[in-house]
C-alpha cells in the first residue's frame, strides 16, 4: 500500500496574472478558470475576497466625488435662480 503523493510546489504569481486569472473568472465562471489556469478553486475565491476591498476603496471616492457634485449643482441652481430673478426684476424696469 505505498501511495505515492505529488509535490506541491507553492507558486509566486505576479499582480497582473492575479488580475488576469480574476477576470478570466469572471468571464467563465471559477471552476472553468481554476481547471484552465491548473489552480484550485480556492485561489480564485480568496482573490476575489483580497481585491474586492480594493474595489471598496475605490467605491467610497467614487461616493465621496458624487457627493460633492451633488453640493456643486445644487450651489450652480441656487446662483441661476438668482440671476433669474434678477434678469426678471430688470425686464420689468425697462418696460
């Protein structure tokens, strides 16, 4: 009963394969990726967890950028507001 194991070999993956290998996933679905990449599933998962904090950051700029937007138009109303006002109050001098 002598099994014989396989040697792991533990790989270092560069930042661009990882990306790569994320969006191959997303596109194919995991399982399909993790058999044509020769990875397990669990990478992929795992990766998805690490980056998608990442996304997060970038989710909390993109709301802070909404948010003062939404102050700039709603100060830009305000001012034509006024100029309307204003443009009404000398049309009715001039006449």
């Amino acid at each position: 009963m002598s099994e014989q194991r396989t040697k792991r070999i533990n790989r270092q993956h560069t930042e661009t394969y990882r990306r790569e290998a994320l969006a191959l996933s997303a596109r194919i679905g995991v399982a399909k990726a993790a058999r044509q990449l020769g990875l397990v599933e669990s990478l992929i998962y795992s990766g998805r967890k690490k980056y998608s904090t990442t996304n997060e950051d970038q989710g909390d700029d993109l709301v802070k950028e909404n948010q003062r937007l939404k102050r700039l138009l709603g100060q830009k109303e305000e001012e034509l507001a006024i100029v309307k006002k204003a443009a009404t109050y000398f049309a009715k001098q001039l006449m």
